[in-house]
RNA sequence: GUCAGAGUAGCUCAGCUGGUUAGAGCACAGGAUUCAUAACCCUGAGGUCGGGAGUUCAAGUCUCCCCUCUGACACCA
C-alpha cells in the first residue's frame, strides 16, 4: 500500500517564509518514516500559481505572471533542496498537465450536476481573494486584514453545488480519524452543522487563471485549480493524465498536512469536489499551528521574519528541524526563542548525543584495540539499556504514525539520556584500572554504543544527516530499506572497527539575533 | 455577539475516565566525576494548579458563576 502526503501547494506571491519550510520540513520526517517502515511512498509538495493576487504583483513587478511564478516556484524548489526535503513530486499549477487534468475534473463535476451559474455580487479583496460581507451600500470600504479598498464586483459566476453534499460531509467529519488534530475538529464539524453553501469555482476579469471549458472569459478559481494540483502530482508519474488512472498512482492520500488556516478547504470543500468527480476521499486531514517568533506575530510589518534561507546556512539543517520538531507539539502554535532554540541544539543534540557517541566510542578504541568490544551479557536483549531501546523503539514508532515528532524526539532523547547514565554509574574509565575488570567494561560500552546505533537510526526520519554522520562513525551505513530490521539490539558486530571519532554536531554560536 | 479551546514552577508544557507529599524539559543553585564537544551524572530550590462557590470521604481533574487570552463564524494556500 502506497502511502500519500502532500504539503499545501504553497501560493507563490510572495518568497517562502519559516511556515512553508515548518509544514515541509514536518512532512519530509513523516516521508521519510514511512519510506522507512514501509518502503512505498509518494511525498507530494508544489505551488499553486494563479490568481489575482499573482496577477497583480507581477504587474507592480512589471514582469509577466509567467515569469514571476517561474523565479518564485524556483526558489521553492531550490530551498526544499538545500533542506534535503525528500519529496517525490514537485507539482506546479501551470504546469500544461494541470490544465488537462482541471478541464477533466471540471467535466466529471458538471456531469454529476454539481455546476451551476449564478450572480455574485458584493465588495471583494484582491488580497483575500474573496467576497466582504460588508453591505452593499457602504461607502467606500476596506479590507480590515489588507488595509486596502474593496473592489465593487457583480458578476456571472459559475458555482459548486456544495449543498448537495451535507449529509455525506457531516458524516465524514463526524469520524474521528478524519481531522486532526482532535482540537481542530469541532469548528469544522460546527461549520458543517451550520449548513453548506454553494461556492463560486469561477471568475471572470482574471486572465491569470486556467480558462472554464464552454465559458468564455472565465477562469477558474484558485482554489478550485488549487486543491487539484495534488491529483495531478500524483498522475505524474510518466503516465498520461488521466482520472481513471489515480487508484494505481497513490489516491487516495493518506494525509494532507495543512496550516490550521486552510482546514476548512481541505475538510469540507475538497472531499466535497471528489464526492462529485466520484473519486475516493483522502483518509486524514492534519492542520497544524503557526509559528510566532519571540511571542509575536512574524510579518513584515514588525520586520521580524525570520528567513529561512538565513537560518539554515547559519544553523544548519538538523539544528533547525530538531528545534522544530522536537520542541513544538505538531498541531499546537509554536514559538520560535533564540535562545531555547541554540539550549536545545546545544544540550540535546551537542552535549547529550554528540559527546555520548564521542565518549564512547573514544574509550572502546582506547582500551579494546580501536573496535567494537566483545558484548557479552550485554547482547542480551534483558540488558538494561536494550530495555529502554527497545521502549524508544516502540514509543518512536507509535509517535510518528501520529505525527507526534516531540513525543518520538524525547524518546530518542531519553536513550541517549539512559545511556549516558549508564556510562556513569558503571564508570568504565576507573573499572578499567582495576585488574580482571575488562570482559564487564566492554560489555558495559558494547551496551552503550549499541544505545547510540539505536539513537542514530530512530534519527533518520527527523534528521537524517545527523543520523547518517551517527551512524558512519560507529561503521554502518546510513539508515535505508532494512531500517526496522536493524532496529533491533544487538546490531553491532563485536570486533569491528570503530573510526576515529569527531564531533557529530557543533554547537551553535549565535551572538546577534537572526 | 454565538460557538470552541485554553489559563499548572521564571519560560514552554505533561497531568487519561476525580484518590498517596502536583510532574518533565530549559533556565537557576549545589555536589560528584574526568572517558568525552568546559561535555556527562546526581541533588536541590521554585507552584494557595486564573478567581469564587458547590458536589464528594477525596478535585488541578466534576458542576455553576466571574475574569483573561486564543481560534472559528464561507469562499483567508
């Protein structure tokens, strides 16, 4: 069974900022574990393309929207490379195929009657790309999140017969695997209950936008084109683009992770367009929180955004995914500190990790010959320390089906924490000046460094360089297809040679504010 | 305004269906140690669990009222 995720395809008005890179970074991990544990997975992200919005700031750019679309999606692709995002497919929505596959969907919908044609009229902002409830006499309105005018529109628009489905989308987001997290599900299911209303899927004075079949003028809107860039991700697999084909190609998905911000499209109006087309609904929708910095609100109002760029060449890729994952609850709204930021990095990955490979594995090449000591008692799977293996194992496992990365990082955390404790109840450095006190010393380090093979494999999802520069200093090769096999204690072969070990992670020196 | 959620150590948060002296991480203080990236390990201090009333043998955990904050309330990638 294949498994699907998909990120938001983000909008690419503006560059990406620290949200998108949040979002991306968290479903690489998720990628990456089931990649891990299962082998079969499509990891779809991309960018969504068209709009007014779009339209109008390559205008002030004095640039095509063409154009202004390809230097933005570049710099996604070329960010979600320098962060080794592994994802699978990188969709565009302007991609030529996307056209096919929207006038196809398009069909099916109108086929099923769900396409109706109806006046809209009322104050809309090009910012919000949206209709205001503000009355229509009122003079001269704005936007109170844009701060700009609304527009006058009244025009014939094509609209989603979203109505019809009521019954079906209360019944799917009454299930409680559908939304999460499970604090998330009440405002939708509250939404639900209030009634759906049709919802316009056109506009008409928006060139930026893929043209409707059979109405002339008129464009799809975003939205609608939007949510079906992750059916055509998925058909982009060297086959044609075609409908028919998408239960051999990963649909449906097994989770669309989101901001909290786009729950509601994802939840409601999505499962709604594929009831129409008559394809199955994705199995899980996953709103997360935003991140503030220092308290606030980032935007470039306060001038405060951090850039994502900036931070991974300073701090480096797994200081930063550590942090986020590791300190924020995937779901809850997150607060980036510098200064718990550089604690974090600093005390879990330098000193409790770090130094517990680089103590370690300096004292089994200094007193047994630069290799893995003999285990002895400590191959058994009743050791202490495989006891606890074995729990962070389990608990890792657990978490990441969940996508609940604190919980799966403190885990690994508290082995490596265990293992250290380890090292210093036993103390093999004065056991080892007492005569006849070898065969238990090297259990003893056999133990821990087998601790630490463990810590660097449960590592790979979340960070998988740092995993990787683990694991090639106790000689094994980075984390891959056989990961849960190799998951198990014992793992590490008595006799084999240690590197010469240096620091896996340096510590993060950050004088001045990022 | 309506609905939902939250207010627990300096900070970020755990505390499931009510039950011994309320926990963790970070920060802070002290101790121990020297294998190691001035790292690791142990101990400690620190909370009238937003306020008030009630139910109960027993409430952070249930009920009611009040205060504060956050989010949703239709087309915000």
């Amino acid at each position: 069974m294949t498994y699907t995720l998909t990120t938001p395809l983000y909008y690419v008005n503006d560059r990406p900022h620290l949200g998108s890179t949040y979002t991306t970074i968290a479903c690489d991990a998720l990628a990456r574990y089931q990649r891990l544990n299962n082998g079969s997975v499509v990891f779809v992200t991309g960018v969504d393309e068209h709009g007014q919005k779009i339209q109008r700031t390559a205008e002030q750019k004095q640039i095509s929207p063409q154009e202004h679309c390809d230097s933005i999606s570049s710099t996604y692709r070329d960010l979600w490379k320098s962060w080794g995002i592994s994802d699978d497919r990188f969709v565009r929505t302007t991609d030529p195929r996307h056209l096919q596959l929207v006038q196809q969907f398009y069909e099916r919908v109108k086929a099923s009657g769900d396409i109706v044609s109806g006046r809209q009229t009322g104050w809309y902002c090009v910012g919000c790309e949206e209709y205001k409830d503000d009355p229509a006499d009122a003079e001269s309105p704005t936007c109170s999140i844009h701060q700009k005018p609304l527009e006058w529109r009244d025009e014939e628009n094509l609209f989603f017969r979203l109505s019809r489905y009521q019954a079906e989308i209360e019944a799917l987001v009454a299930q409680d695997d559908f939304i999460a997290p499970a604090s998330r599900r009440q405002e939708v299911r509250n939404f639900v209950a209030q009634g759906l209303r049709d919802f316009s899927i056109s506009r008409v004075n928006v060139s930026w936008g893929l043209p409707v079949p059979d109405h002339p003028g008129h464009t799809f809107y975003v939205w609608f084109d939007a949510l079906l860039g992750y059916l055509t991700a998925l058909l982009d697999d060297g086959g044609s683009t075609d409908l028919d084909r998408l239960d051999q190609c990963g649909w449906p998905a097994s989770v669309h992770v989101i901001g909290k911000d786009i729950l509601r499209f994802h939840a409601v109006f999505w499962p709604a367009m594929l009831l129409s087309a008559g394809l199955p609904l994705p199995k899980k929708v996953f709103g997360h929180g935003f991140l503030t910095r220092e308290g606030q609100k980032m935007g470039k109002s306060l001038g405060n955004v951090l850039d994502p760029e900036i931070l991974l060449e300073r701090c480096g890729t797994d200081a930063v995914r550590w942090y986020l994952l590791r300190d924020i609850q995937f779901g809850d709204d997150g607060d980036f500190q510098q200064q718990r930021f550089i604690d974090l990095v600093n005390n879990d990955l330098a000193n409790t990790i770090g130094n517990l490979l680089n103590r370690t594995s300096s004292m089994a090449r200094k007193w047994f010959d630069d290799a893995v000591p003999s285990a002895g008692a400590a191959a058994s799977p009743d050791f202490p320390l495989a006891q606890r293996a074995s729990q962070a194992t389990t608990t890792v496992s657990d978490a990441m089906e969940t996508l609940s990365f604190k919980t799966a990082s403190e885990a690994i955390l508290q082995l490596a924490i265990a293992a250290n404790g380890h090292l210093n109840d036993t103390a093999p450095w004065s056991r080892m000046k007492q005569p006849g006190e070898e065969a238990a010393v090297a259990e003893d380090l056999y133990a821990v460094l087998e601790a630490t093979r463990l810590v660097g494999l449960l590592l790979a999802p979340l960070l998988p360089d740092l995993s990787a520069r683990i694991l090639e200093q106790l000689g094994q090769p980075p984390a891959g297809p056989d990961w849960r096999d190799r998951l198990v204690w014992g793992g590490l072969t008595s006799g084999s040679e240690l590197p010469k070990p240096s620091p896996v992670m340096q510590r993060l020196e950050l004088d001045e504010p990022l």
